[in-house]
C-alpha cells in the first residue's frame, strides 16, 4: 500500500500541470496531500530516514528495533499500524462530519 501511495504521489507529480487546476487534471492523491498539508511533512520525513537517519533503529530506539524471525515483535508492529491507521480512518470521518466534507476531484467545482 504505501509503495502504491509513493509511486502514484511520483506518476502525479511527473504529469502535474501548474496551468490547470487538480479537478481538471483528475488527480487522485495530491490534492488530498494538499488539503491537509502532510506533504511537506512526510517528504522531509522520507528523506531524513533516508539520507540522516541511522541505519538501524536497535541501537537508538530499542521499541523500534525487530528481528523478522520474532513472531512477538512482528505481530506487535502489525497490531500498532491497524490501530493507527483505525484512528486515521475515524479522523476522516470526524473532518467530513464536521469540518468542511472530503474534497472531491470529480465533483463540480471540486466538490466543496
């Protein structure tokens, strides 16, 4: 999933055009990426992680740290992303309950 999200958020950013409007060009993720603002965010995250960060996260943060061959550990990172991405998804909700809806690329006027 996130392979897809990366690729995808590249293949738009390859054909964006700055003339035409999102709606327009009928992109998928970035202009979502553009309404909350978490672009910027998780670019310089990506590159610190690939360029700063350390090599392995064992030896500074030990929580983080796994073995592929710990069942306990793997089940663990499994069980912490479900229950992150459970929060995102009620926050998705909540916003489009009470806060200005979802944007919508193929709605008219994009949807808000």
């Amino acid at each position: 999933m996130v392979f897809w999200v990366g690729a995808m958020n590249l293949f738009e950013m390859a054909h964006f055009v700055h003339e035409k409007p999102m709606y327009e060009q009928g992109l998928i993720l970035l202009p979502h990426l553009a309404t909350l603002g978490w672009g910027v965010v998780l670019d310089f995250g990506g590159i610190y992680h690939a360029l700063l960060g350390p090599e392995t996260l064992k030896e500074s943060f030990p929580f983080f740290g796994y073995v592929w061959k710990d069942r306990n550990k793997m089940t663990t990172i499994l069980g912490i992303h479900l229950i992150l991405f459970g929060i995102g998804a009620f926050l998705l909700v909540f916003k489009a309950l009470y806060f200005g809806g979802i944007y919508d690329t193929w709605a008219p006027g994009g949807g808000m």
